[in-house]
C-alpha cells in the first residue's frame, strides 16, 4: 500500500524496530519523497527530540525515516531535505569547536507556498523570529525576484529563511543583496 501526502509518498518497507519499553518488535514505514534532494545539508544537533520538535512540529517537515538509538532523522518538506544527527550517538565530522549558536555564517533557505501559517505556528509557540516577515526584491539576472520572507534561529541557533515568491519584475534600481 503506498499513501500520498502533497510531496512524499508513505510505503512500507518491512523493518522491525525494538520498542525499548516494551521488548516487541513492530514494522515501521518510512516516507518515499517523490525525489531524494541533491544537496541534503546534515545538521549537527544537542537534542534530536528537541529539534524534532521545531522542525516537524512547528516547521511542518515529515520525518521520511529515523534511528532513534542514533539520534538520526531524514525530514522533508516539498523537496527541502535536511538530516538531524545528535552530538555523541555516532559518528560525528566535527570540524572546529562546537560552540551555540551552531552553523555560523550560513542560512537555510527553504521556499514555501506562503509564510504565514509558519509565522502563525512559531508565534503559538512563543518561539521569537530572528528576521521579522518582509518583502525583499532580489535581482536574478535581467529581472527582479519578490519574496515574502522571514528568518529563525532553530533550537541550535542554524538560521533558516522561509521564502514565499510573490512574483517577479523589471530591474528597477539599484541591485539588491
């Protein structure tokens, strides 16, 4: 049986994880993405719960699979892949001192269909934006690129901007950063 949820497929693939509490064995599913990105950032995380928390609760990113005695999870959100991985289950490739907030000089940009159900959810959370939502003109080319656009801080301070288009128009001045 495979079940279609916008951008993923969900399939069973006939592994049995261990359910520490329990001792039984139970057959999970892992979500089939309609296409595997080919650039899949790998973060390096304190709390995998906690960052699970962020990024699929309050994010809207579907787990497509996970090892929990790992602290490893594979999201997705309409083709934007990221890997979770928690600091000290395996193997990590550090290659510097790992200091908050994590992934300086780098921001996640991720497109979206519209900002404001993500402004809307991180706002119930109480969870504070680091850039608040504006619109931003970016020439691309012979044009320019609208975006309604707004950046957070994720439990280990990566920066993500969430980016909606809103369409496109001639170069009218000065070029935008």
């Amino acid at each position: 049986m495979v079940l279609i949820f916008g951008n993923v497929f969900r399939v069973p693939i006939g592994r049995a994880r261990a359910n520490s509490a329990t001792g039984l064995k139970t057959v999970f599913e892992m979500t089939e993405p309609t296409t595997w990105a080919a650039l899949v950032p790998e973060l390096l995380v304190v709390d995998i719960n906690r960052s699970l928390r962020f990024w699929r609760d309050l994010c809207g990113f579907a787990v497509l699979f996970d090892r929990p005695d790992e602290g490893f999870a594979y999201l997705d959100r309409d083709g934007a892949q990221i890997m979770l991985d928690e600091i000290g289950k395996t193997r990590d490739w550090v290659t510097g001192p790992l200091e908050h907030p994590l992934g300086r000089g780098i921001n996640l940009q991720i497109r979206v269909p519209a900002i404001d159900p993500l402004v809307a959810a991180l706002a119930r959370a109480g969870w504070p934006l680091f850039l608040e939502p504006e619109q931003k003109w970016y020439r691309t080319g012979g044009v320019e690129s609208g975006v309604h656009q707004f950046l957070v801080q994720d439990p280990d301070g990566y920066l993500v901007r969430f980016s909606a288009l809103i369409g496109e128009r001639p170069v009218t001045g000065a070029i935008q950063t």
